[in-house]
C-alpha cells in the first residue's frame, strides 16, 4: 500500500523561546500544507470547522509528517484571516473543544488497514472500499476497470 502527498510549500521553522512569540527562525525548512475555509463568524461555524475540516486537515498532514498547516478563513471570495495550526498539536485542540480524539481516529485507520489486508487477494486488482455512515460496515469489492 503506498501513500502519496502532494507539499504545497516549505517555510522557516520557528522557534519558541520562553516567554517570546515563536518568531526565530532557526534556519531550517518545514513543509507547510495551505488550506481554505469558510471564514467563521458563528459558534455553530466553529463547531463545524473543528469537528470536521480540522480532523481532515489534521490526518492528511499528519500521516505524511508534514508539521505545519497554514488556513485561510474567507468570506465572499476575500481572504479574512489566516491561522497556522501545528499539526500535532490539533488533537489536544479538538479533543479539549469536547470534539473528536486523534487515537480514536488512528485506531479506526488501523482496524481499516488491517481489514483491508486480510482482504485483498490479488494485488494486481483495484479494489474499492464502501461504508454506511454511521460507520455501520465496511464493504469491499474488485472494482471492473
């Protein structure tokens, strides 16, 4: 099984020290992942953004290591606001925010994962994976080319 990711940018990786914002750059590069939103101007909006963009955000950039992902919040096509979360960082964020857990999630790729290799026959086949919300069952069939 192979994984791919595409890096939008490299930028400067900063350094905390204490009592200073993180603004000292230390020479090296860190790949960046730049992503859109909606810009949010309810509680409902930031509920939403957090239970579910920042749960995709945070497992794409996660599993390719990338550790820094740059968010633009735009409303009626101009750019409001643009945050830079740490990758790692998110699953403390969402789970304090009574939202998803982050071993929760790795868990559930994981149980896939390993459903899918005890699965697979032949790997000269493209396979496709189905489920039912809410998460219910997981089908899997040869796909015809």
């Amino acid at each position: 099984m192979l994984l791919g990711a595409e890096i939008d940018c490299i930028g400067p990786r900063r350094r905390e020290e204490e009592g200073e914002e993180a603004t000292r750059d230390d020479g090296e590069n860190v790949w960046i992942e730049l992503k859109t939103s909606v810009y949010q101007e309810s509680e409902r909006q930031r509920i939403s953004f957090q239970k579910y963009k920042l749960l995709k955000f945070w497992i794409q950039s996660y599993l390719v290591g990338v550790p820094l992902i740059k968010c633009g919040f735009r409303k009626d096509h101009i750019l409001k606001e643009v945050e830079t979360f740490e990758t790692l960082k998110i699953p403390r964020m969402a789970r304090d925010k009574g939202g998803w857990n982050g071993n929760v999630c790795l868990n559930f790729a994981s149980e896939i994962l390993k459903f899918i290799r005890k699965n697979v026959k032949d790997p000269s086949k493209v396979y496709r994976i189905s489920y039912s919300a809410p998460w219910d069952s997981i089908r899997m069939y040869v796909s015809p080319r």
